[in-house]
C-alpha cells in the first residue's frame, strides 16, 4: 500500500515521544491506554489536542486492525474539526481517515471504500494547499495517483502522479520524488506504455540507490521486472 503519512502526528512533543515508542515496538495496546488516558486528563475545551489525539487513535486501531473502532475514533474527531481553523491539522485528520478506509478496502476487497479513501484523500490536498504543506500536499497527491491504478482509473493515476511529481520538485528530495515516478510508472504499465514505464522506473531505481534509499527499492524493481516481461510477452519472447 502507498501511503505517506507517519504516525504520531501532530501531537506535543512529549506524547508525540511516548507514543513513537509504543509504535517502534508494536505495543497497541499500551498506545491505547496511553491515548485514551492522555484524552482523559486533556480539557473539554482544548479541542484541538483533543482532535490530535483521536486521530492518533483511529492511527493506533487501525494498525491493531480493529477498523471499526478506528472509524468511531476518527468520526468523533471529526465533530471537533469545527472548531479549529488548522489547516494542517484538518488535512492531516483527513489523511488518516483516507488511509484507513484505504486499508479497509485492502483487507475486505470493498472497491467502495477505495473510492472513500479518494475524497478524503482530496478534502486533505484542499487542507494541505491552504496551509503551504508542499510535502503534505504533494505525497497525498501520490496516494491518490496509487488508489486511482487500483481502481483502474489510468488516467487520474496519470494526472495525479504528474502532480504529486511537481508539487514536489521545489523541495529538491530526490528519493521523494522517485517514489512519485515509480508511481507513475506503474500507471502507465497499466497504459500499455511500456517503453516510457521502464525508462521512467528504471530512472527512479537509479535516484534510489544513490541515495541509498532501500526501504521503497523493492518494489521499484519488482515494477522493472513486471514492465520488461510484459515487454517481452509483447513481442512473443519467453
């Protein structure tokens, strides 16, 4: 699954900790009790620590994969958007909510729920470009890009890689933007263009290894591997 977001978002500095260190170790159920007493000692009207830390919550049932208790945390997140202005945090709570019924589509094969994760998707980009969140902005373009070839929807997958790809060029991360490119390549495999998906991630391989990028190579090289069999079952080779 392409997915950008980290966790922990968005929260003080000391809970942010806290919790990054549940996580690290996959201790869900102690990131639950911390949050959920975390939410207990914070006041009913710091609504936007209490919307950070809901959200953080829908992150932490959704990797314990209780989804529909991640869905009621960030659903009664969403009645505190509201009453803050945050840009930022508004996306970021929209992403989370993407992600989570982008996973949910994965694990139940409910094509809906795709579609789901695109609007929201969409509603944090809005967020993300009001708040100048170039990075934000830029990698949840991507995510939509990687949805849209799940749905078979090529051409979206193309417009929003392309987008994804510009929006992040003025931040100069090279592994950053290869991930976009291998997301593009991947949409046009999906096109038929197989000579221009090759020369595409063969490049994106390249940025990668140079910077010593391992973590998204992988599956860079397994797309390679894809786009030169077919190329090869184009032209009746083995």
């Amino acid at each position: 699954m392409s997915t950008t977001q980290k966790d922990s978002q968005f929260l003080p500095a000391e809970l942010k900790e806290r919790l990054s260190e549940y996580l690290r170790v996959g201790a869900v159920d102690a990131a639950r009790g911390f949050l959920k007493d975390a939410l207990a000692k914070t006041a009913s009207d710091d609504t936007e620590l209490r919307l950070r830390i809901k959200s953080n919550l829908g992150i932490v049932e959704r990797k314990a994969g209780r989804f529909y208790d991640a869905i009621q945390a960030l659903t009664e997140a969403e009645f505190l958007i509201p009453s803050t202005s945050n840009q930022l945090l508004i996306g970021n709570h929209r992403h989370t909510f993407g992600v989570l019924w982008q996973t949910i589509a994965e694990h139940e094969g409910i094509e809906e729920y795709n579609g789901r994760a695109v609007r929201l998707y969409e509603e944090a980009g809005e967020c993300y470009e009001q708040a100048g969140a170039t990075r934000e902005l830029a990698s949840t373009k991507n995510c939509i890009a990687y949805l849209s070839i799940q749905i078979g929807n090529i051409e979206d997958a193309l417009r929003y890689a392309t987008l994804a790809i510009e929006a992040a060029k003025p931040l100069g991360d090279e592994p950053l933007i290869a991930q976009f490119e291998h997301t593009r390549a991947q949409a046009l495999l999906r096109d038929g263009k197989l000579g221009e998906a090759l020369v595409i991630a063969s490049r994106a391989a390249e940025t990668l290894r140079a910077h010593r990028y391992s973590g998204v190579l992988p599956e860079v090289l397994a797309t390679i591997g894809k786009i030169t069999a077919a190329m090869r079952e184009e032209v009746g080779v083995l």
